[in-house]
C-alpha cells in the first residue's frame, strides 16, 4: 500500500512538471508566432507609408530641378531646405549626393561625411522605392534598432533620397508575449478544469 502510495505520489509530480513544461513551450510557440506575425504586419504598414511620403519628396524634388530660373546649386539648396522643413527628431529624410556625401540628415555630425551605404544604394536598378533592413542607431532614442529604410535614386544628380522606420522590437515582443499569454492562460485554466473533475471521478 505504501510503494502504490509512492508511486502515485511520483506520477503525480511528473504530471505537474509535464503540464507546467507543456504550457511553457505552448506559451513560447504563441508568443513567437504571433511575434513573427505583428513584426511581417508592422512592415508591411511601414512600406506602404515610406512609399506614400517618398513619392511626395520625389515630386517635390522634380518640381524643383524643374525650375528654370535657378541654378543647379540653387535648386539643391532649395532641396535641402524643403527635406529639413519636413523632418524633425522622430520623423526625418536624408540625401546623399552623387559622391555619397551626406547632404542632408538629421543627424547633424554626418553632414558632409562620406556615407558607405551610397554604394550599396547607388548599385541598384529598380525604379521607384528600393526597400532595406538595417541596425542603426536611432538618433531619437540613441540605441540601436532594427530599421527599415525606403529610398529613391534622383536620376538628373545621382543623388540618394531615403526615409526610414525604426522597428520597436521590444515593445512588438511584448506585445506578443500579451497576446500569448491572453490565450495561453484561459487554456491552462480549461486544462485544469478538465484535470479537476478528472481526478473527482477518478478518486
């Protein structure tokens, strides 16, 4: 009576230990999952609205070099002055010239500095707005962050136009995490329901 006691007693925590480690790995499987959908969803909304302003700063910068009566140096300084009317800490432009000299940025140190990312944007084909995932400091914040940049090539000058959206990484993980848990937890609470009246007519 006494080795059936133990037994049943070893089962019982083996059972509380697979049910725990069970709604665990449940849990995390939720929370990357639905963190893998929210991040695809955020840059999908990302592209659609760098895509929306780009094209409003590409118009504005034909309309400009399409001013006859300025000079070339004349319409890039006008250029640069309508990119940094439409910026500000949280929300900016930047341009490159056709030597991948930072014109324009928010960032103030990197004007005039050569920006190796030139040639990496300068390389490619595509028309319109050209995508790409990068780990940059986020000037407003100062820390590092996962950012999608958009950008166009103005053909005439070779220069670089871009706008970019920093990816808020840990506030997407937690919001998994709270979406995990707002399924996870009536789960775990219906399992043991179940496990309650399971172990009543049992016992």
């Amino acid at each position: 009576m006494a080795k059936t006691s133990k037994v049943r007693q070893r089962n019982n925590i083996l059972n509380i230990i697979y049910f725990f480690l069970f709604n665990i790995a449940l849990i995390s499987a939720l929370t990357y999952s639905t963190n893998l959908q929210i991040s695809s969803i955020y840059k999908d909304v990302y592209r659609a609205e760098i895509t929306g302003f780009l094209n409003v700063v590409k118009k504005q910068s034909t309309d400009i070099i399409q001013k006859e009566k300025l000079s070339k140096k004349e319409k890039q300084e006008e250029l640069i002055r309508y990119l940094a009317s439409i910026s500000h800490k949280g929300f900016y432009f930047w341009a490159n010239d056709n030597k991948g000299v930072a014109v324009y940025h928010i960032d103030p140190s990197k004007i005039g500095s050569f920006q190796s990312s030139y040639i990496r944007h300068i390389s490619k084909s595509e028309r319109g707005v050209i995508f790409e995932m990068t780990d940059n400091i986020n000037p407003s914040t100062g820390q590092r962050q996962d950012k999608i940049n958009g950008y166009f090539i103005l053909k005439p000058w070779g220069w670089v136009i871009g706008h970019g959206r920093y990816i808020d990484s840990s506030g997407i993980e937690l919001k998994a995490f709270l979406f995990a848990m707002k399924i996870g937890i009536p789960l775990i609470l219906f399992q043991l329901i179940i496990i309650f009246f399971y172990r009543r007519r049992t016992y």
